[in-house]
C-alpha cells in the first residue's frame, strides 16, 4: 500500500483541561450551553470554533473523523452525513441546480442510479450516462449546460476502474465540477482530489469503519464546496449522528492493517475463481483480463481493492444454490466489513435499474459480488471450494 503512515497519527484531541482521556469521549448531548448571549454571538460569528450549539449544527465527536478524513485525502475539508448516500444527494444538490446537465459513468452503484433517475432527473437535472474514461464519448456527450462530471474510482459491481488522470484532465480544461465516489478504493488506494476531483465521497458505512456496524458518509475535498455541503447537511438534517462518529474514529485507526490483508486475500480469492469451470467471468481490477486492468495499474497506488464480482455458471437458480451452500461467508448487501460476504446485485444493489440496463452493462441473474475480508484466505477459499463443488 502507499505509504500513509502519517495520517494514522492523530494530531487532532478535542480534550483540554485536567481531563485528558486517550480515546476521544462519547459526547450524547442533543444541545450545548453557553454562559451568556454575547457566547452565542460569539459562536455564530464564528469566532469561537470549539463551541458547539445543536447537535445538527455540529458536535465533537465529528471532529476527530473530519480530521482523519482530509488528513487521508490529502484535501482541504470534510464534512460528515448521515449514510453515503446523503453524501452523494446533498453533493450533488449543493453543485447543480435545474437546468444543468450531469454526465455520469454509466458504471454506476443502482442506489445512486436511483437517486439520479427519481430525484435529480425530475428536479431538473438533464442527466448522460456514458464511458468517463473515453475522451471521444466525453467530448460527444457534453452539453454548453454540462456543469458536473461523475465518477466512481472502482465502480460498483463490475470494478471498472476510472482513469482519474483523464477525467480529471478533462474536467479542468472544460472548467467542469468532478465528483468521485472513492467508497471502494478508499484513500488507501487513491486520492481523488489529487488527480483534480473536486470533491470525494464516501459511504463511511464500508471499508472506512469497516466493521459493519455504522452507518454514514463523509465529503472531502476544497474547501468552499464542502461548506456548501455542511449548511445543505445542516438544513436537511443529514449530519451523523455522535454514536456513529466515535465509532468511525475507532474503525479509521485500523484501516492501514485491515484494507491491506483484505486486499491480499481478494488477489488470492480471484486468482482461484478464474481457474474453477463453475465460475463463467470473474470481474476483479488486478487480473489482466479485466477490461480496466492497465487503468488500475497505472491509477491505483498499490493493490486493486477487495471487491470481487464473479458469474456463475446457470443463471440465478445455480447463483442461489452457491449462496445457500455457503458456511462461513454470509449473504449481506453491503461491503467492506472485516468479515467477507457475497451480495447478488440484480436483487439489491442494482434493483432500481431495468432488466435491459443491466444486461447491457454486463449484471446477470448468475453475477455474485463478494466483499472480500480480512479472514485467513485458507478458510475463504475453502469455503468457496465447498459451495462451488457440492457432493
């Protein structure tokens, strides 16, 4: 992995005082007092910033994180939200307005489809799906009302990787915003803003805290369009809540151990599904098959992530039969937990999307994905081996 040793140095306490705990305290309470108007004065004007007024407005336990946060992504700002989707929604409405056209990867999470296609469409955003890494295909689809690109640095559920370099490129010639959800690759992997993203974001519920235990979403990125995520966060009533952030904190302090051993295991774990004859494709940025592997090799900074999407042969009544022969690795539509588990996106993740678009961008009935995690690979890959060659 590249080397991010430093950002797995606190520099941020919120303790002062006679009381100095080493882990940063839980802090429930719903509102905060003040000694006198003129400290409320003082809080709105913004010069008293360790002051907290309402548990929507902010709170202290969000701080810590938002530090770890741009600390990992190398960028000016983060804000928190209530899930990663809340991150995406008040994102995109905090850069777009009615009228503006959004050019999107077609390779694409179904939840943000969804939000896209029933939301933003019908609010009046004029929307394109196409190939991001294709300068021929971006150059086509941009509009005079093109105001924002969207992109995800490995997609959700195929693994495409996005050449951030180009878009990037792209994105700053033609003075266009550029968003990249970076749930998969994490800033373990790559940076967006430093390939020119002008805001990155994240379902902190993955790999982020990775013990499949919160939920929530975090933006990063400069530091004027985070501010303007923070009040639509704050009007929307989509902040995150302090259980969830002080669970977040304690995940981030072990993501430099667990992504690395999940990354290692996916590697193996793939290595063994392409050479089984019950397994048709298998979707995975470090094999040289796959249609983005010289992206991945060139983009990512080390190791090619833990998500592994593979089809097995017979459709869904065989993809069914492997899910309930499996013993140690569990059925869960989500990732990025410390424990693996499968998901089947036509059912969930992809549910929102038509039959049509599915099949045209490659998600069968038989497409498993699995969530690669930090057990030892031993038992996965015997795990596999069971349900994949029932007696």
């Amino acid at each position: 992995m590249t080397d991010l040793t430093d950002a797995f140095v606190p520099k941020f306490h919120p303790a002062t005082g006679p009381i100095r705990p080493e882990t940063t305290p839980l802090y429930t309470s719903s509102v905060y007092t003040f000694p006198s108007l003129d400290a409320v004065e003082a809080y709105y004007s913004g010069s008293a910033p360790d002051e907290y007024l309402y548990r929507r407005n902010g709170h202290p336990n969000e701080r810590p994180v938002e530090h770890w946060l741009k600390t990992l992504e190398r960028s000016e700002d983060a804000v928190l939200s209530s899930s990663g989707m809340a991150a995406i929604s008040q994102t995109c409405f905090a850069l777009l307005k009615p009228g503006d056209h959004l050019l999107a990867t077609k390779y694409l999470y179904g939840g943000t489809y969804a939000f896209f296609e029933q939301i933003l469409r019908p609010w009046g955003v004029e929307i394109t799906y196409t190939d991001l890494n294709d300068v021929d295909e971006l150059l086509r689809c941009q509009q005079p009302n093109t105001r924002m690109l969207y992109a995800e640095s490995i997609a959700n559920p195929l693994l495409e990787v996005a050449d951030l370099v180009g878009i990037g490129r792209f994105a700053k010639e033609n003075d266009l915003k550029l968003v990249v959800d970076n749930t998969f690759a994490t800033p373990m992997l790559v940076r967006p803003v430093e390939h020119g993203a002008t805001l990155s974001v994240h379902s902190l519920t993955k790999y982020l805290n990775g013990h499949s235990d919160v939920i929530g979403g975090a933006v990063c990125g400069a530091r004027e369009e985070v501010e303007k995520v923070r009040k639509l966060s704050i009007t929307f009533g989509g902040t995150l809540a302090p259980f969830d952030a002080w669970m977040t904190e304690r995940g981030l302090q072990t993501l430099h151990l667990r992504f690395p051993a999940q990354c290692r295991n996916a590697e193996q774990v793939a290595q063994y599904l392409v050479q089984h004859p019950g397994v048709e494709r298998v979707y995975y940025p470090g094999l040289p098959q796959h249609a983005t592997h010289s992206t991945a090799a060139r983009i990512l900074n080390a190791g090619y992530g833990a998500m592994i999407s593979f089809e097995v042969s017979g459709g869904r009544a065989n993809a069914n039969d492997f899910v309930a022969r499996l013993q140690q690795i569990n059925f869960a539509p989500s990732l990025g937990g410390i424990r693996s588990t499968v998901s089947h996106p036509v059912l969930t993740s992809h549910r929102a999307m038509s039959a049509q678009d599915r099949t045209d961008l490659g998600i069968t009935e038989g497409l498993i994905r699995l969530s690669v995690g930090a057990e030892p690979v031993d038992t996965l890959l015997s795990d596999l081996e069971q349900a994949l060659n029932p007696a």
